[in-house]
C-alpha cells in the first residue's frame, strides 16, 4: 500500500478523494441547515392544516381527535393569529419548558446554520418555531415541539450525505486515477524508459527519443529530451576523437621533443662561432628551440592530466613582449607593425614561459587576421596595473571576429576566429591565465579591430617596477 501511495497515481487518487471529501463537507453544514428549515416548516403545514379540523367545527372537537391531530403534526400546540387576534388553537400538555423560540420568518442562511449546531448539540428539550401561514391562512402561526426528533432526523440526514459523498468521491477518484494513469503516467514511463535505454549506451543513435506525445508539456519534454540526447550524442563523438586526437598528439610531441633535443646541441655549438652574425642569432635560436622543447613536454603533461602549475617570478615585461614581436616577424615586417606601450622598467610576477605562449598565442592570430583580409595593420601590446591586479591588452586593426568565433571563443576546436583554425590557441591561452588566478576576455571586437585583455592579480605587498 505504501508502495502505491508513493506513486504518482496513488498520490492523486489519495488528493483527488480528499478533496471531494472537503467539498462535501463544506456542503453538508448548509445541506443540513435547509433539511432544518424544511423539516419546521413542514411541521408548520401541518399544524395549520390540524387548526382547520377546529376551525370547521366551530371550536367544537373531541379531545381524542384533538391529541390524534397533534400527534399528526408532531407538535404540543398550535397557535395562530387570524385578523389581529391570536388564539390557541390546539394544545397538549408541555412537559418541560421551552428552551428556545425560533422565527423562520426573519432567518438568514448563517442564522439558520447557527440555530442547526444548537440544535445539534442539544439532545433533549422544547422548542417554539413561529412561521408564516400557507394560502394566507393568518398572519402567523406558532408550534412548539420536541427537539430530539428533529436531531435525530438531521443526524441521519448528515450521514445519508456523507455517504452518498463517500461514493461520489470514490467513483471521481477512480475515474481520475484512471484518466492520469493514461494520460500521464504511461507517457512519463514512457520518457523513463527511453531515459534508462539511453544510460545504457548514450552514445547509441538508435536509442534517442522519438517525441510522440499528444499532450503539449510532454511532447515539449520529450522534444527538450530528445535535443539534449542528441547534443550529447555529439559531444560524446567529439570528446572520443579528442582524445584520440590527444594521443596522436602526444606521440608526435614526444618525438618532436627528441628532434628538438638533437637540435639544441647544435644550436649551442653556434654560439662559439667566430661569425658576429651567427653569434647573436644563436642565443635567440637556442631560445627559441628551449620554449619549443618545453612545449612538447607541456604537451605530454596535458595528455596525461593538465597544464603544470605556473612557476611564480618575476617577468621583465617589455623584454618579454619584445621577443615574442621578433619572434612572429613583426618588427621588420613591412605590412603587420607592431606598437609596444609598455614601461622599459615594468617588471610582473608570473610564469615567464607560459606568459609568452599566450602573448604568442593572441599576437599569432592577430598577425593571421590581418593577412587573411589582405590589408596593413598594426599590433599593438600596452600593460599597466592598478591597486589589485595587471593587465594587459594585445589589440589589432584588423576586420574583428566572426559572430561564429565569439559564441565559442575559448573553446577547443570550435572557437577557431579564420578558416582551417582549431582554436586550440585561445583554448590554451585562456587555460594558462585561469593558471595564475586571473582571466583572459574579449574587451572588443568590431571592423575597426579585436582587443583582448590579461587580468593578473597581485600579490600583498609586490614591487612593479625596478
């Protein structure tokens, strides 16, 4: 029984008998008080027809049919007023007192449901009704009668009601339970089932919901349902060939980083050569090929888990966005220039060479969008700091962000800003910054150009400049 009043259809069968119940309830009080009402004045009639048999005898009548007519009605006495003159018309003996005196001419519905409840809760005892008489047979009539008669015809009354309710209430509940049970229940067992074959193997294209509900919220559900089993489906296919993607990637970084390795040492034999030429390149280039090492043994931690925690010093600025200008070909490039604002002697604390993959990052493809629409443009790098933070912005004049980009724009291999691009460098950038405790965003992007800022926070007591 618990287990089915634990149900949805239990539950609204359990309400639904519940409140036609209360509804009956709230009708049986004023039931009860009309059944009073009618039960007086019936008993009224009566007693005015019993005054007719004095009447027609010209007030002569025996005693024994005086007591039948009584016993008739259901009364001790009668009493009416004819042409201002009022006059006991038939009487019994009264064997108590009267108690109370009710006036069914001037009674309002919540007089009549005060008078019921005295009535109910009193037993035993006299009562005296004064009515109108029927087909103008006076101006008033008066009865007084037993009260326990009439509590207990009121009494069965009530319970015949409440019986009758009982049915009503079940047959309505049973007629719901069995509507919802159709209605509802099969289709939202329906959506569970689909729902449970899903989880077995979500990445099955035959077990998404087909929506075949009639009724407008459910098929909305199932719709909703079936939308978000398909995105997953593909999110699903997705992250399977990242992380084949992953694992390709890894081999190749493990191979490059041997390459590399081999070049370094040939790169460090340069740096002792008599040519002035080769001897400032060579730093530069062993450099160069050190960041390309380390990025492949960043790459290999990623497959395995994720970027390695910033290591925290402090970063010359300017001479960190100088050499990632040289090393994108803007500072001798004729078409891409490249405007760096930046204080000679401001210094931040944080990870030098994660820093310069994502200036490298956003610089990279700042110099692409300008090559790709074809015109000149500029570059430019500018830091400042305020009470709480540094910043950074790396802004180009270039054609801006395609609306596509900007949905994505920090996610891999869908924000990709030109044709052929995987976005996995913002994907990164925006991963390296999270690092430091900071935030990489979008200030603007339109066709005079895209900006992006670096928030660094600092920390207590930190010296910028030197």
């Amino acid at each position: 029984m618990r287990r089915f009043l634990n149900t949805l259809s239990g539950r609204f069968l359990m309400l639904t008998a519940a409140f036609v119940m209360l509804a009956e309830v709230l009708i049986l009080v004023p039931s009860v008080a009309r059944f009073r009402e009618d039960y007086l004045l019936l008993r009224l009639e009566k007693a005015q027809i019993a005054s007719l048999a004095l009447l027609a005898a010209d007030d002569m009548i025996a005693p024994d049919l005086e007591a039948e007519l009584l016993a008739n009605a259901g009364v001790y006495n009668v009493v009416l007023r004819r042409d201002e003159v009022r006059q006991l018309v038939l009487s019994s003996p009264i064997p108590v007192p009267v108690e109370q005196t009710y006036d069914l001419r001037f009674a309002g519905p919540l007089g009549l449901i005060r008078d019921t409840f005295m009535d109910v809760l009193d037993k035993q005892g006299v009562i005296r009704v004064i009515g109108e008489p029927v087909e103008s047979g006076g101006q008033q009539i008066e009865v007084a009668l037993e009260r326990g008669p009439m509590r207990k015809a009121m009494l069965e009354h009530g319970a015949r009601v409440l019986v009758f309710s009982a049915l009503i209430s079940m047959v309505t509940a049973l007629l719901l339970f069995l509507a919802v049970r159709r209605l509802l229940v099969v289709p939202i067992r329906r959506v569970v089932t689909h729902m449970t074959a899903y989880a077995e193997a979500p990445e099955d294209a035959r077990r998404v919901i087909a929506p075949t509900a009639g009724i407008r919220e459910l098929r909305e559900a199932e719709e909703a349902l079936q939308m978000m089993q398909t995105q997953l489906i593909g999110a699903l296919r997705q992250k399977e060939r990242l992380a084949q993607l992953g694992g390709a990637v890894a081999k190749i970084s493990h191979d490059l980083r041997n390459i590399l390795t081999t070049a370094q040492l040939f790169a460090d034999r340069l740096s002792a050569s008599d040519d002035p030429a080769v001897a400032r390149a060579a730093p530069k280039l062993v450099g160069s090929i050190r960041r390309a090492v380390s990025l492949c043994e960043s790459t290999l931690t990623f497959g395995r888990a994720e970027e390695p925690p910033p290591q925290i010093a402090r970063v010359p600025l300017r001479r960190l966005m100088e050499e990632v200008a040289e090393a994108e070909s803007l500072v001798a490039d004729a078409s891409v220039g490249c405007l760096i604002d930046v204080a000679p002697n401001m210094v931040i604390r944080a990870d030098g060479e994660q820093l310069y993959r994502v200036l490298g990052n956003l610089v990279r493809n700042a110099r692409q969008a300008l090559e790709t629409a074809g015109r000149p443009g500029t570059i430019e790098l500018s830091a400042g700091e305020g009470e709480e933070e540094w910043w950074i912005k790396v802004g180009d004049t270039g054609p801006g962000l395609p609306p596509k980009a900007r949905e994505h724009l920090f996610t891999a291999f869908q924000g990709g800003a030109r044709k052929g691009g995987s976005g996995l460098g913002l994907a990164i950038s925006a991963e390296l910054v999270r690092g430091h405790g900071g935030r990489l965003d979008l200030l603007r992007s339109d066709s005079d150009g895209t900006e992006f800022i670096i928030r660094l926070p600092k920390g207590a007591g930190l010296s910028t400049l030197v």
